[in-house]
C-alpha cells in the first residue's frame, strides 16, 4: 500500500512537472477552448416530447427563452414540449414558429427570463478548414441534460441538397466532420470563438449502425436570420422562388428556361433565354449555385438580381414570389405531425421494433438508401400509441390556435409591440381625420395633398385631382400611372390615426429589408376593403415606408418617408418619395402638417 502511495505521488510530481514544461501560449490556448465550450453548453437544450414520442437539441438565443431548434424535432413533439438545460433544470416550452422547407422551428422556454443565450456569429464568414464543435443530446442519451460536444472542422460550405422525398431542402448549409448523430438535430454549431454558425440538421449516416461516418450538415444561421422575424410571427414561413425555372446550357451558361408572366421578375423584364449571372449579390455559375443563394430567403423578400441578353447587362430588384400556398403549408405541417404508427403501420405478424434514443424522421442525404427504400430518409420508428400528455398551465398561457398560425398568441403579442411603437412617436390622432400636407415637390413646384377616409386630392400649378373611396379603393389609382398615391396617403394616415384595429384584418409579418435601407424592418400586413398593404417600420418606430398592393402579382404603389421631425408638435416625414414599378417617380418635400379642415400652420 505505501509503495502504491509513492508510486501515485511520483506520478502527480511528474504531471506537475510535465506541465510546466508546456509552452504557458499551449495552456492558455486550452484553457480558452474550456471556457468558450462551458458557455457554449450553458444555452444548448436538450429536447423532449412529454409523450415520449421522439427529441433532440436546441439552443437559447435570447436571454427571454427564444431557442432554436429543427422542424423534424419539434414535430415529433407536437405544440408543447420540455427542454433541459446544463443547470439540470427542466422547462416547459412552447412551439412559435416553423419553417418547414428549412427545417427550422423556434419554441420558446419559459419560466424565466435570464436564460444564457449563443451569440449569433456569421455564417457567410465561415471558411474550410476552420475549427467548429458540435453540442447537443445525440441518441436521446441526455438525460442528466448534460451536453455532449464534438470537435471537427468545417469540410464544406454553401452546400446544396435538394429535396429527397421530404419537404426539407438544405440549401447554402455548412459540412463538417464534427459529429453530428441522431438525437443532434436542431443542436448548435459553434465557431471556434463560441459564436453560433449552424443549427444540426442532417447527417450521412451509415445504412443499419444509424451512426455519423464523418458527415454532418447545418443550416446556416445567416438563413436562419433572414427567416427569424417570420418565426417569431407565429406563422408558418414559406421559401422564395423568383418564379423562373432555370438550366445550363450548351456552355455551362444559367439560364431561364421558363418564366411566369405574373411574376415580378417578367415584370422587371427577365425572359426566356436570358442568362444569369448574378442573384442577390453572388455570382451565378451553376444552376446548383443559384438554388443554393434563392434557398435561403423568405417570401415577398426583394433582392438583387443581374442577367445578360445579347451581350448586355441589366441590374434589377425584384420581389420573391411564394414557393406554397397557404392551405399547402398547414397540410404538410399536419402531416408531419402525425404519430410514427398512424404513418407506418406495423405488418402483419411482426413485433413492434424501437429504436432506443432514436429521432423519428431523422434525414439522410440522397445518396444513402435507407432499409425501407424511401430516398433521404430513415426508417421511422414504429411505436405504440401514447395518450397525448396535458399541455401544462404555464405553456396554456403562451398558446392560442387559430387558423393559419403556428402559435397566434405570438403574432397579436408582436403586432400590439410594433402598434405601441408606432403611436410612441405621437398622438396622431390631434391632426383630426383629414389631413392636409403642404410643400415642394423635388421639381420646386408647390404642393397641397389632403386625404381621409371619404376621398383625396392633390394640388399642383398644373391643376387639382379629387377622388372619393367609391367602389372600392382598387378603382381608384389616381393620379395616373402612380399606382395610388392618393389611397396609400389615406391608408397611412388611417394605421396612424386609428390604428391596426381599423383595418378589416392585420397581422405581424416578420421582418424584411428595404431597398436603399440598412438593416431589417419590422412588417405589418393590412388589409382595407379590397386593398392590401404592407407598412414598414424601423426599430424607433417610425414608418418607414408603405406599399399598397391593388390585387396580387401587380406592382404596388410604394411610399418611402424619411427627414422625420417635428411637424405640428407630431414626429412626421419632412420627404414623401413615390415609387411605381420601373418608371414612376415622384418626391414630396413637406413643410407643414395640419387639419385640412383647419387653417394651415406655418412650416415648421
């Protein structure tokens, strides 16, 4: 015993020793990377059905409770699920929106409000070659709801995987030799400084063992950024297609094969024939390539586009069209949300097989064929039905369901935030129901605008135009070849005035850029009698701008207002920019706001 005691003694004097010896830059390197996978565990989530019916990973990304997770997880888990967490603590959790062709869901946590969050890094920074890790619950096996973490480096980027018998399409995601296996899904990808790149998704697994053979796959956060304002809406998300189908041709060139004539991008000129050569800021050299740059945005987005005809170049934006319906998007959700017996039933004379610690509808890529032959998917678990569990108090709190939505509790909840921030700017409503603007128009020529509820006019040197809202707005898209301007400056001043509750149906959109605008805005979808409107607003809650919409697939009569001041003791727009399709053009320079009933103030 005492020579084992000296034989151990010996042994830590010689690890100090060895140690020591370490380059001090080799210790603080370790010691970093020990830190940096603390904090990184600290917002991962381990994620499970209370049925019992499948899991998987998340991952915080907000101190509120906001997490990320994949779609294929939370559908197993249906509106309601437990998350846990590196503290040991299990939380309730709530679904709020999906994006099922990206594969992504947001829940959120709650019970707390101090939740320890990932940064969110960017993924279009990432490079092969660079170190990542991987942390989430693989195999279920988490049941302390203590991570596990695996290293690797980046293998791939922008990868591209289409379709393979599912609506799940891996477009621009990140490849990586850090192990991503079932139970990993819907887990983080973090750089090497912690911040978070990817959200684990698929992975290429070996056919019987279910086991990662050094492939796995994560939707880039980049994407997840351009859809997060639409989940937060508490709808389901759809994806863009610019509606054109495209080819290569004889010299490897893209180009459209076809096109519809209602869609923004024939109305922006793009034809049969034409080659693209850029979408959204990069380079079009593959039909691959542009599948993977139009995969990662929402529809109704506007986004850059440039083709060549004949040897010349045009340089356009144009609006994404939607890639579902509607009705099509609930009918898959509910689909997917079926339990794994009702999909596969058990055959005749066959005992019921489980998985233990598997994920239902884990994906595969396309080149592995699973037992069942199904392409790009495993085999589903079969099991016994469960008696769904309650949904628990606190996530009744957080849930409302309603035709359309996700979740509708989160939508009023966003839309009541961006109506509050519109009216902090002021009490509008002191200007009375019919407003009067006056001032320059860019040509120096002077202007008197009045609109309200009942019509509008506008006056210049050249004569004056009235119009009232007989017929329906739709009818009344004066002055000539504007798209509207009179209704828009009517709905502007009504969503001001009187508030979303004024329109006939008003719903949180999510957030959008705008052309010539840094940043994202958040998006108020209205409707009024037969017109339909979407009004951006910035993160102080001013307008920023309107589009009116007179019906579906034409352009819309557009309002852009900047030069906010002081006008009548209101915060307003000093400019009113008019824009119309690839032609019209108008500017407004305000210098007084008033009552139109009323004298007119003098500029302020």
């Amino acid at each position: 015993m005492v020579r084992l005691g000296l034989l151990l003694l010996i042994a830590m004097i010689g690890a100090r020793q060895a140690r020591a010896q370490v380059d001090p830059a080799v210790l603080a390197a370790e010691e970093a990377r020990v830190a940096v996978v603390e904090k990184c565990v600290a917002s991962t989530v381990a994620v499970f059905s209370p049925g019992g019916q499948g899991g998987g990973s998340g991952v915080v990304i907000s101190p509120d409770g906001y997490a990320l997770s994949n779609f294929h997880v939370t559908s197993a888990c249906g509106d309601a699920m437990q998350c846990g967490m590196a503290d040991g603590k299990l939380y309730d959790a709530v679904i709020v929106g999906l994006d099922p062709t990206g594969d992504v869901a947001l829940i959120k946590l709650l019970g707390r409000n101090d939740f320890p969050a990932a940064e969110l890094g960017d993924s279009d920074q990432v490079r092969v070659g660079d170190w990542c890790f991987t942390v989430g619950n693989p195999f279920l096996l988490a049941t302390d709801y203590q991570p596990s973490v695996a290293f690797g480096v980046i293998s791939g980027v922008h990868r591209y995987q289409y379709p393979a018998g599912t609506i799940l399409e891996y477009a621009d995601c990140l490849q990586s030799d850090a192990a991503i296996n079932p139970g990993n899904s819907g887990g983080p990808m973090f750089n090497a400084q912690g911040k978070l790149i990817g959200i684990n998704g698929r992975g290429s697994f070996e056919k019987r063992g279910r086991v990662n053979v050094g492939v796995g796959y994560a939707i880039s956060i980049n994407q997840i950024k351009n859809f997060l304002g639409h989940l937060k809406s508490g709808r389901i998300a759809d994806h863009a297609t610019l509606g054109a189908v495209v080819r290569s041709d004889a010299d490897r060139r893209v180009v459209v094969d076809d096109i519809l004539e209602e869609s923004d991008a024939y109305r922006r000129g793009l034809r049969y024939g034409d080659e693209i050569i850029a979408f959204a800021g990069r380079p079009i050299t593959t039909v691959n390539a542009f599948k993977n740059a139009l995969g990662i945005f929402p529809r109704g987005w506007r986004v850059p586009l440039s083709f060549r005809r004949q040897g010349q170049r045009y340089d356009v934006l144009v609006r994404l069209r939607g890639v579902h319906a509607e009705i099509e998007l609930e009918e898959m959700i509910a689909a997917e949300q079926q339990d794994p017996h009702e999909k596969m039933p058990i055959p005749k004379g066959e005992k019921p097989k489980d998985e233990p610690g598997s994920e239902p509808k884990e994906e595969q890529p396309e080149d592995q064929k699973p037992d069942d032959g199904g392409p790009g998917k495993d085999p589903v678990p079969v099991r016994m039905p469960k008696k769904k569990a309650p949904m628990p108090e606190i996530v009744k709190q957080h849930y409302e369901k309603k035709a359309g939505y996700v979740n509708y509790f989160f939508n009023e909840l966003e839309r009541k935030r961006v109506a509050a921030a519109l009216t902090s700017r002021g009490n509008f409503a002191n200007l009375g129901k019919a407003w009067a603007v006056t001032g320059k128009t860019g040509g120096a020529e002077e202007f008197r605008l009045e609109f309200s509820d009942a019509g509008a006019a506008i006056r210049l040197p050249s004569g004056e135009l009235r119009v009232e809202w007989t017929g329906g707005m739709s009818n009344h898209l004066e002055p000539p070849g504007s798209g509207g301007l009179l209704a828009a400056l009517a709905l502007w001043r009504r969503m001001l005035v009187d508030g979303p509750q004024s329109f006939s149906r008003v719903q949180y959109l999510g957030t959008m850029p705008l052309a010539d605008r840094e940043g994202m805005f958040d998006i108020l979808e209205a409707t009024h009698e037969d017109v339909e409107c979407l009004f951006y607003i910035d993160p102080q809650g001013s307008l920023a701008a309107l589009e009116m919409f007179p019906e579906t697939d034409v352009d819309p009569c557009e309002l852009y207002f900047t030069d906010y001041r002081e006008f009548a003791g209101q915060w307003l727009p000093g400019k009113i920019e008019v824009r119309f399709g690839d032609g019209y053009s108008y500017e407004f320079n305000c210098e007084s706001y008033a009552a139109a009933d009323a004298p007119q103030p003098e500029g302020e």
